[in-house]
C-alpha cells in the first residue's frame, strides 16, 4: 500500500493556493467565520463535481464517510450539509469566479502553442450559450418563459485547448446578443459566432476594434454586390463576394465594406452562407474557421455531462453562480493536470478515473498514466462463458 498522499491532495497541489486567498480576501471572505473555511467550501463543491454527487446530504454523508482522510486531502472545518449550504448563499461567488478566472489564464499559457483545425497565427475564439433549464417555483429569479425558468451561459471558448476564457451567466430571457457588449476585443483575434449574434452595430465594433469575426449570413439581408473573386467549385465554395449593406438601418450600423462567401457542404448538402470582414484569408479557410465554432457545442455537452451544472445545490442566484464558477475551475484544473503531467488521455477518462479513485494513496500521475486496457481476447481462462453465442 502507498503510505504517501491521497490523490485528492495531490490533485489540489496544482492549485494556486496564494491566488486563491487573494480572491477570498479581496471580498473579504473570511469575515466572521469560525470553523468553516472558503477553501474548505471550494473542496466540498470540487469533490462533489469530481464524484456526480446529487446532494448537500450526498456530499455530506459520503465526505463524513471518509472523515479519516479528510485532514490530509485539505479539509479544516467540519463538513455539514447546512453549514456548506449557508456558504453557498451568503460568500461572495466572485471569490470563485476570479480564482476561475486565474486557472483560465494559467491553463492558456499552457495551451497557448497547441494546433487547432485551422493554421492560423492570431487568436480565434468561438462563442455561443447554452441554456440550463430550471424549475420556475424554486428559482423564482431565473425568468425564461411563462412556466419555465433557465439560465444561460454565455461564453467564449479559446480554440487553442479548447479553454474557456469568457463566461457570462445570465436569467434565460437575456437575448444572446447583447452580451457581446460585454466582450473585451482583442485585435487581430478571430471571432466565431453563429447568426444568432447578427447585430451589424455591435459587428461593427469588432471592426473598429481591428479584430476579424466570422458569422452566418441571414436570407432577408438587404446588400448589394461590389465585386467578386474566383473560386474553385470542387472544394465546395460557391461564391466570394465583396457587399455593402442596402437596408436604412443597417447601412448606417455596417458602413464599410463585408465579405460574403457561399459554402455547399459535401456532407450534408446544405449551402452555408458566411460574413466576415476579413478580405485576406482563402475562403476555404473561413469556411473550416467556422466550423471550428463547434468545440464551443462540444465544451457545453461535456461540462453537462460531467460536471454537475442541470441541478443545483442551493436555488439563489448566489448560489448557483458558486457552483457554475467552481465547476468550470474542476474542468480547467482537469485540463492543467492533462497538460503538465502530459496525459494521453481526454478529459472523459481523467475524470471518470479520479471519480473512484480520489482517496486512493497513489501517485497521481501513475493513476492517470496507466496504460489502457485493449479489446485483446483472453487466452487459457478457467472460467465458462456465461452465454453462448
């Protein structure tokens, strides 16, 4: 039996503990507490994203169940289901939100040289939201519809590690668009957006901005062609053109020139129609820059199913922002471990492995880094089948 650290321990040592109290004493979370730290509420929340748990009785009885090792692994305070839900409706979320956002910035510089679908030497980031549903009686804040209520997370996805640099969680009925007012544009970068986002005075701002945004095109948009360039129909372009827009509104929103390029895709057949105010990469390479956009999808499908963000531990706005920042900190300290201990493995295996194993006393990296099983027949066993086929 290994007699050192339990792997709960060792996975928190890749924390930055000295930026974390900086966050709780920048909120002063620590005022008039006794026994039950911000950490200890911040290790809680992470064991209970590590381990699915359901509820505060579930995080409750199933840490007191390891009462032994809960020393070692960094708790200091008693764990009790009121005590952490107390904590999570009256402590600060920003506490949390901040020291996401310093596990965000650490994990970029270290994702910062990794390939993406696209050769591309600027910054290019993918944004959308997704919508959480909830239950209208008890989140009584979170307005979407009539009888529904949801949040949405607003959010921008580095494609360099596909790593969320920009969150913005709001109540459902926020229209998607006007969270781009809250975007801090970066020149040169790239931006993918889908037609959702089509709003030509805050477009017009990526351009003042000298950043590049790539988006859909909407049937009923009123242009007129300037001019066109040539493009090589086996690759499946059909159009590079260069347009001014027409409408009353929008000519005054969008008065420079944009590029529309056509797109028939081979897979499906649909015809896809893209803007962009970039006039000098091939239109073949805006066209598969769009369809990065999709690691933005496929960030919200695996935070949905691996972390716990459809239901929520405490039902005030407090609270659920707690758990959505200290969730997104659980998937960016994942892709930290993955990057320094240089894992081949996704994000799936690392946490469906650390999910049993998190008080197991073995090295972390040996865990994570054993060799994985292959579909080899066994040979020579002792055992009958139990069916035959």
């Amino acid at each position: 039996m290994n007699s050192g650290r339990n792997v709960f321990a060792q996975l928190f040592d890749f924390l930055p503990r000295h930026e974390f109290n900086k966050c709780v004493q920048r909120y002063h979370g620590q005022r008039r507490l006794r026994k039950f730290s911000c950490l200890d509420q911040f290790l809680c929340m992470a064991f209970a994203q590590l381990t699915y748990r359901d509820s505060l009785r579930d995080i409750e009885i199933c840490l007191r169940s390891m009462s032994a090792n809960l020393y070692h692994a960094g708790f200091r305070g008693k764990v009790s289901r009121s005590t952490l839900a107390d904590a999570n409706e009256r402590r600060d979320w920003r506490i949390f939100g901040d020291f996401a956002h310093v596990l965000i910035a650490h994990a970029r510089r270290l994702y910062a040289d990794d390939a993406f679908a696209v050769d591309l030497d600027q910054p290019a980031y993918a944004f959308d939201s997704t919508t959480i549903d909830l239950c209208l009686a008890l989140f009584p804040w979170a307005k979407f519809r009539k009888r529904k209520g949801a949040i949405k997370l607003h959010t921008q996805i580095d494609l360099h590690g596909n790593i969320p640099c920009f969150i913005h969680i709001t109540t459902g009925k926020t229209s998607d668009v006007i969270v781009l007012d809250e975007l801090i544009i970066e020149p040169t970068a790239f931006y993918m957006m889908d037609r959702g986002y089509i709003d030509f005075r805050r477009l017009y701002r990526f351009t003042q901005g000298l950043a590049f945004f790539v988006t859909r095109a909407k049937r009923s948009m009123d242009y007129a062609r300037r001019s066109r360039r040539r493009v090589d129909k086996s690759t499946g372009l059909r159009s590079d053109q260069t347009i001014m827009m027409q409408g009353p509104k929008t000519a005054l929103d969008y008065p420079v020139p944009l590029r529309r390029i056509s797109y028939c895709d081979a897979d499906t057949g649909k015809r896809l129609v893209f803007l962009t105010n970039d006039f000098k990469l091939p239109a073949l390479t805006i066209a598969r820059l769009y369809k990065c956009r999709w690691q933005v999808e496929l960030f919200f499908k695996w935070i949905k199913q691996n972390l716990r963000i459809k239901s929520f531990y405490g039902t005030s706005p407090n609270a659920v922002r707690t758990q959505v920042w200290i969730s997104i900190s659980v998937y960016v300290l994942l892709a930290i471990v993955k990057k320094e201990l240089k894992l081949d493995r996704s994000l799936n295996e690392i946490s469906q492995i650390l999910s049993i194993t998190l008080f197991e006393k073995t090295q972390v990296f040996t865990l994570l880094n054993a060799p994985k099983r292959t579909d080899e027949k066994r040979s020579g066993h002792n055992s009958m089948p139990l069916f035959d086929f």
